[in-house]
C-alpha cells in the first residue's frame, strides 16, 4: 500500500491492520506524552483545495504526534489562484521536501491523478475528492463503531452482521461512498435511505439496499443510523420540495429520536451538524450520539494512516 | 527452479534447558533486587511476553507476596524503531503498563535474543515517554552478542556466540505452539549456507 485513495480498492487485510493500528494510537492519546518518534524528518504536505477545519487539523495533530514537521498548504492565497496547475503545484511542494501529501480537493479523481501520474514520488492520501471517496473519514467511522459496539476490545476483529443505515444526501456525499465500500469490505449490512433525487444512478450496482422509508428501517434497530449533512453547497439545482419536507421525511427529528433513545442504535454525523435540518438538537446532543467521538477517532486513525504509508511500506 | 539455500540447524537449548536459565534468573532478580519490592516485569513483543510471565511466575513462588498478574505488562517499541524504513512497517502490539505505574518501580525489560542492541535503545525511549523508573534492567534468553550500541544485559540466560550469518530461533509454546515443525521450547542456531 503506497497511497491511501478510495475504499473501494482497500483490502479486508490492510483495513484491518489500520483499524488496529489506530487502536495502538488511541493509547497514546490517553497518556501525558502524547508524542511518538516514528516520523522523525519526515514532511507532511497539507494541500487544501477547499476549505476544511476539521479534516486539516485532525491531520495536523496526527502528523505531529508522530513528530512530523507540517506544512500547510492553503490554496486560496497560493499561485494556484495565478493559473498554477495541479502538477506544478505538486512538484513544487515536493521539491520544498514533502513525503507525503494529504489532498482535498473539488473534482473526483484528483487524488488519483496526483497518484497514478507519475507527478511525484511522495505518498499521497485522499482527504476527499469531489463527490468521490474520504476514505480516512469512512476508516474512524468504522474505527468508532468497533470501538462502541466491542467497548474498545475489537482489536483483530471486523463488523460482520452489523447493520448501518446511511441517510441522507447520498448523491453528493464522499463519506457515504466510502463508507459503502469500506463497511461491505468489513462484513456489515448497509441500507441508504434519503430523498429519490439525492440517490446516485447506478445505486443498484453498490452492495447495499435501498429504502426510502427511514422510519420502518429505524424500526429494524440498526446498529447505527449515519446522518449525513444536507450540502447546500453542492447543490447547484432543487432537489427537494423544501427543507421542511426533507426534514419530515428524514431527518433525526425528536419524533424519530424518541423511538431510537434510550436503544443501542447508535447515531452517527460526520459534521458539521446542521441542526433542526436533518438532525434535531436533543438527537445532536444526546450520548448516543459519537459525533465527537469520531472527532477524536479521527486523530488516530490518521495517525495510523501516516504511520503505515511512511514509515515503510506495509506488506512489502 | 528456484535455488533454496541449504539450512543446517543446531539446537543449543532444549526445554529444560530454558527453564532451568529461568529459575536462575529469577533468583538473580531477587538477590540483586533484595527481594520483589516495587519490581515490574515488562515483555517486549512477541517472545519477551512470555519469557517476563514464566519469570513472573517464578518470582510468586519464591516469594508469595509477589503478585505476579499486577507485577507483568508488556513494551511494545514498533514506534520506536529507527528502523521502520528499512524493515516496512506492521501492527504495532499493544502497551500495558501494570496499574501500579512505572515512575520509581524498578523496571526489568525481559526479551528473547540480545543482539545489535537498537531494540532495547527504542525500549528505554518508550519507557522515558511512559514514565520515569528508578531503575531499568535488562533479562535476556540469549546474548549473541554483534552489539552496535554501548549497552549490555544485567541477566543472561546463556552466552552464546554466532557468526553474523547465523539465525538465532527461539522456540516457545505459548507463541510457536502450533506451528507444524515444532514440539517444545527450544534455541537453535540456523546457518544459512548458499
């Protein structure tokens, strides 16, 4: 494994070794050294094509626990707004002396450019593309629910017989492909349900189901139901009625929360959360709920993700 | 076809063999240590775990007031290494530091071969970044010596001198257990001969 692009192509073995890595990385958040050596002189390029706090700092924390140096990259004040492209952006950062790049950026598919067309040599990892994959958000999703469903003892082990519904704007949502892939790989059942015009076409080519009724599929008692954030900004034209009405038909609203409390449904958000839309404050708030909980996963599988693409090349 | 190279395989320790090194040890440990006060065992992954219970479990018996499941954890030092880009990475092992805590116990390190030395310098950055002990010692199976660092064992099981083109396999039940070729605890020395 050289890069980190997609779920989709990730092996059940090198899954799991992440995963259990990242096990061995929480430990080290928990002490009063929150430090390790493994990365010593090594240089993780941050390069952000859109903005994004949360991921650029979760993999700002994770590289510099692993002693890292970091150079953050942020494009909109760069000489990409000159006309730059992306090659010569690339070469340039890499010539500073970067090893590995971390890539956000708008169009699918420019990880894997960046990855397969022999622009540099330093490891890349895709921090989400487009409306593609992000694979490291999908990994501390499954890092989270293996941790809440086997209290923290689910080294070595994977979700076979779990059953996650992911719903919402699957359409435009990079953490609901990526959790698709890497959940199918894990062994779980996944089940989509949102509005008609928000799934992708091909959907029935993916291994999952599709049912557009939420409120008879929280009554199956999934194991965890994912919401995903209704993204304005990606929505160039209408695709529901109104906001009121996707509301009433999927989101976590406290009518749909009270039927889940209290039940080891699990709910999970990648954030940011936009209350009142598809998830209502008292299901936001509640200790169901993991959505900080994934934040602080997020550190360490990251950190897990670094280790096994710098420090040598695992399986090889 | 391709070309194996010829394995000429000496065993230099049987089961009883290691054991009895073991019993020597332990009693080493006490004598130095004037009994099992504030001790603590700590294995280093994989063949180090082992080797720290079986010498845990002979502390307890001399001395029963040495509890040997509070008194044993393990080091792992895969993020230590400073040479995981040589060697690729894998799964690092878990680190468990026995409830008392490290600052001031007298820390034993317990590992299978004692050779370059690189393992047990990412064995003393680990313990630094866990705590600070009083003391560290070193127990090993073996010392087959090839040091590359200025450091060397307090207990040794058995001294035993390799050329650098010889493997030293240390065999042990609770980890080699099931392997197809294997049936007790045992050291060899494997020459590689092309």
């Amino acid at each position: 494994m050289r890069h980190l692009l997609a779920t989709r192509d990730l092996s059940y073995d090198h899954a799991l070794a992440i995963l259990d890595t990242a096990q061995e990385m929480a430990s080290v958040s928990d002490r009063s050294i929150k430090k390790l050596p493994t990365l010593r002189g090594q240089t993780v390029v941050n390069l952000f094509f859109e903005d994004s706090t949360r991921t650029r700092t979760s993999f700002e924390a994770a590289a510099k626990r692993l002693s890292a140096d970091v150079l953050n990259f942020a494009v909109k004040t760069s000489s990409v707004s000159k006309g730059e492209s992306l090659k010569d952006t690339v070469q340039t950062l890499e010539a500073i002396g970067g090893d590995a790049i971390v890539m956000r950026h708008w169009a699918s598919g420019a990880a894997q450019q960046l990855a397969n067309f022999g622009w540099s040599s330093s490891a890349v990892i895709n921090a989400g593309d487009g409306t593609h994959e992000h694979p490291t958000q999908a990994l501390l999703d499954a890092f989270t629910l293996r941790n809440r469903l086997y209290n923290q003892q689910g080294t070595g082990k994977d979700l076979a017989g779990i059953h996650i519904v992911i719903v919402g704007d699957i359409l435009h949502s990079r953490v609901a492909r990526s959790n698709v892939w890497l959940l199918h790989t894990l062994g779980a059942k996944v089940t989509l349900s949102g509005p008609p015009t928000l799934m992708p076409v091909g959907v029935h080519t993916w291994p999952v189901e599709v049912n557009y009724d939420l409120d008879a599929l929280l009554a199956q008692r999934p194991e965890a139901v994912m919401m995903l954030r209704v993204q304005a900004e990606r929505m160039s034209g209408d695709f529901f009625p109104s906001a009121a009405e996707y509301t009433r038909r999927w989101g976590l609203t406290n009518d749909r929360y009270k039927k889940i409390a209290n039940t080891p449904t699990l709910i999970m958000h990648p954030g940011p959360m936009n209350r009142g839309l598809e998830i209502s404050a008292a299901a936001a708030d509640s200790a169901q709920n993991t959505a900080l909980e994934q934040v602080a996963n997020g550190v360490s599988v990251r950190m897990a993700v670094l280790y096994l693409l710098l420090a040598g090349q695992l399986g090889q | 076809m391709v070309h194996q190279p010829v394995r000429k395989v000496r065993t230099v320790m049987s089961a009883a063999d290691i054991n009895r090194v073991l019993t020597r040890i332990a009693h080493e440990i006490l004598e130095a240590n004037r009994g099992t006060e504030n001790l603590l065992l700590l294995g280093i992954p994989r063949r180090g775990v082992p080797l720290a219970n079986r010498l845990a479990e002979k502390l307890a018996e001399i001395d029963p007031e040495f509890v040997a499941a509070e008194r044993t954890g393990q080091l792992d030092i895969t993020l230590y290494r400073d040479d995981l880009g040589r060697t690729g990475t894998r799964v690092p092992a878990s680190t468990i530091i026995p409830p008392v805590g490290i600052d001031d116990a007298v820390v034993v390190l317990v590992d299978d071969v004692l050779y370059s030395g690189r393992t047990i310098r990412a064995a003393l950055d680990a313990l630094a970044d866990l705590g600070r002990p009083h003391t560290v010692r070193l127990a090993v199976l073996v010392d087959r010596g090839h040091r590359q660092l200025p450091l060397r064992a307090d207990y040794v099981g058995k001294n035993l001198p390799t050329a650098s083109s010889e493997h030293v396999r240390v065999h042990l039940a609770e980890i080699d257990g099931d392997e197809a070729y294997y049936t007790a605890d045992q050291v060899q020395i494997v020459d590689v001969i092309n």
